[in-house]
C-alpha cells in the first residue's frame, strides 16, 4: 500500500469554509465494520448510536490564537504564529520576516526578545513583561486551517472551539467534537454512556499532506498529551465491563493508541503524559478504541489514514465516494462519520 492510494478528488465546494448556522446540526454517516453497511443519519442523533455502558472520550484542549502581527523597531512587520503547547518546549512561534538572536519586536505596547531560533522559521520568544500565551489570547487571531482560504472572523472565535475546552494549547481543534453542544452531552449521559477527558494539545503538523510515497519515509509530527488517572481508571472499567471506548476525533485516538503500552501494563491503574509521534496507517493492530467519530479528512492526510486503519480502505472510501455524492461537507467545519 503507497500513500498515493489515500489520494481522492476533493472538489472545493466539497470543503465547508463556514461553520453550520447552529452547532450540532451536521450530518453524520455511520460506518459498520462488521457487515460494511453505511447508513445516513445526523449528528444530533449521536447518542442513538452508543449503547448504556460505553464510554465517549474527549479532547479538553482549547485552541489558542495563534496568530499575532509584531513590529520591528524598523518598523518591519513579522508576522507570529505560536506553537502547540509542549511538555520541554514553551514558548516557540513561527515567524515570517527576518529575525536575529537578540532583536526586539513589539506588539500592542509589549515588547518581545527573540531568545534562541532553534531551527529555520522558529523562535523562542520572551515577553518583557506578562505572558507570552496571554498576549496572544488578548491580541491574537484564531488559526483556523489553511484550506478555508480566507482569514478568522469573529464566529470562529466561538465556532473553532469546543463547548467542553478546557486547557490551553492548541493551534487547531479537535474537530470531531465540534459539533457536540451541551443538549446532545446531556442526552449521552442520560443514555447510560460514560465520558471521559485526555488533554493532547494538536499541532500545524495536522495539516500537512505526507510528501513522501512511502509510510517508512515520513516523520510524524509530535503533539504533547496527557490522560488522567480517572480516565485511565474508566477506560479499565469499560474494556471490563464490555463496553465500547468510543473516541471522538483521530487526536483522542493518538493520545490513547500512543499510551496503550502503559495503560495496559499497569492495569488502567495510572495516567500517562507524553509526546505522541505515532504514525497510524492500515496494518495497525487498535488496542484501546472500539468506536471513531470523525469528520471527512483532505486527501493524503496521516488523519484520513489513520481512518483507514480503523475502518478498512475499502469501506472508507466508499463512504467518502458516497458523501461526495450525497453532498456531505468535508474538513474542518464539516460533516462527520461514526464507525463501530
């Protein structure tokens, strides 16, 4: 298998540039990997699909803005995009412009050092006063995806975030989750289904296209996760008791996947920090997950293939060729799919 195979025809009025008008009422393909059926439904009627004794796990990062315009004292404009919180790394922002260890740049009255550039287009920044993360909450812009081609208006202040998050450090959302409000949480709840949080903060490195043919060749991207104890402990529990870990969005699927070694080894007994690289394409055995909700992903994404891994090639790409059909909204503010 080559990563050309996970290449499609992806028309642009495919890609939904805009959240729906009211969150939650998305469409939603349910995917049976047992009898490879694909059925039509809405992502308001989630919580028909799980089952009293499963356990919904989620994504409690919250997206940061990301994006801020400096100044030199030239006057020259540098424009910043900070990056994804990290366990040994604080502090890093993309920049475009030219900077030097040691210059100075200012943005909305506070100045910043560049303390060390780590690596070409990266800076380690330090603020002379306050927080660096502060100032860009205050004063930056949300950095929603590339592909929306066009720059963050003030719904997707509210709209590229979860009703749930919690823990800033994202420079993208855990989309998947997008579309759950607080109604559709409640009626899962009531349904007898668990829910649990991990915390992995996602990275730019969510978008790139893998460039390489080959799987061996490409270097995943590392995203800083964390899942708590309690979680842990829940997630034990439900393997236990027979029910289904269902996680919402390929983020909660690599902080989980990542961790399997240790969450099994001691039992689901402790929590487990890290930094996930893993790399999920199909060959790979799951060892935590028994359900995916996720949305419809760009063509030779490590996302769409990690979906892949999950559902089958076969069965996925029918159920995209089927949404495409059927006039379903892809990416980021799109439309998702359940598969049990």
């Amino acid at each position: 298998m080559k990563v050309s195979d996970f290449d499609y025809s992806l028309p642009e009025e495919r890609i939904a540039c805009y959240p729906p008008a009211e969150r939650g009422s998305t469409r939603l393909i349910v995917l049976n990997r047992a009898t490879g059926s694909i059925t039509h439904s809405a992502y308001a009627s989630l919580h028909e699909e799980l089952r009293p004794g499963d356990l919904l796990v989620l994504n409690n990062s919250r997206v940061i803005r990301a994006r801020l315009i400096a100044h030199k004292p030239t006057g020259a404009r540098i424009e910043l995009m900070l990056l994804e919180k990290h366990e040994e790394a604080q502090n890093l922002a993309l920049y475009r412009g030219r900077l030097r260890i040691g210059d100075r740049l200012l943005a909305h009255g506070v100045e910043l050092s560049v303390e060390a550039l780590p690596s070409d287009g990266i800076a380690r920044l330090s603020c002379a006063t306050g927080n660096l993360t502060d100032l860009f909450d205050a004063h930056g812009s949300v950095p929603i995806p590339p592909y929306l081609k066009r720059d963050a208006e003030e719904v997707d202040r509210e709209r590229y975030q979860t009703v749930f998050a919690e823990l800033p450090g994202s420079v993208a959302a855990p989309t998947a989750s997008l579309n759950l409000t607080d109604d559709l949480l409640d009626k899962i709840n009531a349904k007898g289904v668990g829910i649990a949080h991990v915390t992995l903060h996602v990275g730019l490195g969510t978008f790139l296209p893998i460039r390489s043919e080959s799987f061996e060749e490409h270097v995943m991207h590392r995203e800083f996760y964390n899942i708590p104890e309690p979680t842990a402990r829940k997630i034990g529990e439900t393997k236990a008791s027979g029910g289904r870990v269902v996680a919402v969005g390929t983020t909660v699927t690599r902080a989980l996947e990542h961790a399997a070694p240790k969450l099994i080894g001691s039992g689901f007994a402790q929590g487990v920090s890290g930094e996930a690289d893993i790399f999920i394409y199909p060959g790979y055995e799951f060892r935590i997950i028994d359900a995916l909700i996720t949305n419809f992903h760009a063509p030779r994404s490590t996302v769409l293939m990690l979906t892949a891994a999950f559902a089958g090639k076969e069965l996925l790409m029918r159920a995209y060729h089927e949404a495409l059909d059927n006039g379903y909204r892809f990416l980021s503010y799109g439309d998702s799919m359940f598969i049990s």
